[in-house]
C-alpha cells in the first residue's frame, strides 16, 4: 500500500481571493468543511484537492510547479486564457520564445501556470489540467512513482513524469539545470497514509525511498513534513 496524493497545497496572502480564483476557473466546488482550512474539490478526474494555507511571506521568484492546462483548438486556448484574464490573472514573461504555442500566466497571487496550444500528442489524453509540471531531477521522478505507486509514464533524457492509474493529469519533471532553492516553496504536496495505515510506517517507508524528515518551523503538528530527494517539502498527514 503506498501513500495517496492528498492535496496540491498553495501558500497565500489571501487563501480565500486565491481559491475563489481557482474555483472559478477550474470550475471547481469549494469544500464546506473547514477542518482542512480553504479547500476545493475537482469536478473531474484531476483526483486531489486544491487547499491553500495563509503564509505571512511574499513569493520571490518562480515556483518548482506550475500547471500546464490544455486546449482542443486555437479558439479554445484564446476562450480559456480570456477567462483566467478576466478572473484575475495576468500575462507574464519567464524567457519564454515568442514562436513558443504556449501562453504564460500568472494567478493573482503571481503562481505560473501555461495554457499550451491544441495538438499537444504528450497530453492529449489528459483532462483540462493535462499536467502538473515539476523542476526535478530524473531521481525524484522515481521516488515520486515508488512514492504514490503511480507508474512512470515517461523517461527519456532525464525528463520523467508520472500518472495515476486512475487517469487524471500527469506529474513531470524537467530534469537538470535544477532551479537553486531559496527557501521555502510556496507549492507542496500532502499525502495521506493508505486506509488503515499508519503514519509512522509511512514516512518510515518514504524514509527509506530517499525522503528526510525537515523541520521547517511547523511547531507541535498532526502532520510530519518532510523533503524529496530534491528537497521539495511535503507533509504526510495523519490517518482520519
């Protein structure tokens, strides 16, 4: 049994705009229940939740993930950039080349995400947020798939990504250069212990794939947070 992705976590100034923004334009429901703070659900096959926590510090360059979400036609790519514009978002430069398909943009809060052109073979039996795309090492694209139990369902030139088996969007991973890591990132995933698991076994478990234990401050926690082997932080929570 291998850990379940839980939650994409967003640290934000203002959980609440961030996630109605999201809401919005996933068309996604936001959770009633408050006990994981500010939460919303898919309304597809993407198979986790979007929570977003408050975070005292401003975001200081570009994130580890971003999501990369798809389009069936030139229309559509500009209709779904329309949106995200109208919703808040804007567009930004991170050197992308201006004969690139791609459109780059931000969320209010400055997070990146690209909204890629139709006829892309790679995501082309993905849903709406074809891939959430990851700065890594070919390492941790393997620790991820012994991490979740998802297979890899690509490897080539260092460059790995992953997916449930259950369908949804692809994790990738862009292999080297690796972007320095600065501090905290403001991207991070919580997983939960298989049904009937336990958390100790878990991050023993995820110990012994290649994770550490971190301390980042967190205090007297239900969760443990702990790094990949490229030191992205993660939590494992515990069992409900």
């Amino acid at each position: 049994m291998t850990s379940q992705l839980h939650a994409l976590c967003f640290d934000a100034s203002d959980p609440l705009r961030l996630a109605r923004f999201w809401a919005d334009f996933l068309g996604w429901e936001m959770s009633d229940d408050f006990s994981e703070g500010i939460v919303i659900l898919p309304s597809d096959d993407t198979g986790f939740r979007m929570r977003f926590l408050p975070a005292q510090e401003q975001k200081t360059g570009q994130n580890q993930m971003h999501f990369d979400l798809t389009s069936t036609s030139l229309d559509d790519q500009q209709q779904t950039v329309a949106r995200a514009l109208a919703l808040g978002a804007r567009h930004i430069d991170i050197g992308q080349r201006p004969d690139e398909g791609h459109v780059v943009l931000a969320d209010p809060e400055g997070n990146e995400f690209c909204v890629i052109e139709p006829g892309n073979n790679f995501l082309a039996d993905c849903g709406f947020i074809g891939a959430l795309a990851c700065d890594g090492s070919q390492e941790v694209g393997y620790f991820w798939s012994q991490a979740l139990g998802w297979p890899l369902v690509w490897d080539q030139d260092q460059e790995t990504a992953i997916r449930s088996p259950h369908g949804g969007p692809k994790v990738t991973w862009g292999g080297p250069p690796l972007m320095p890591k600065t501090g905290k990132y403001r991207l991070h995933f919580d997983l939960a212990p298989p049904v009937g698991g336990d958390q100790q076994a878990e991050v023993d478990r995820l110990v012994s794939l290649g994770a550490t234990r971190i301390d980042i401050g967190q205090g007297d926690v239900p969760w443990v947070v702990m790094a990949d082997p490229d030191g992205h932080e993660f939590c494992v929570l515990r069992p409900r």
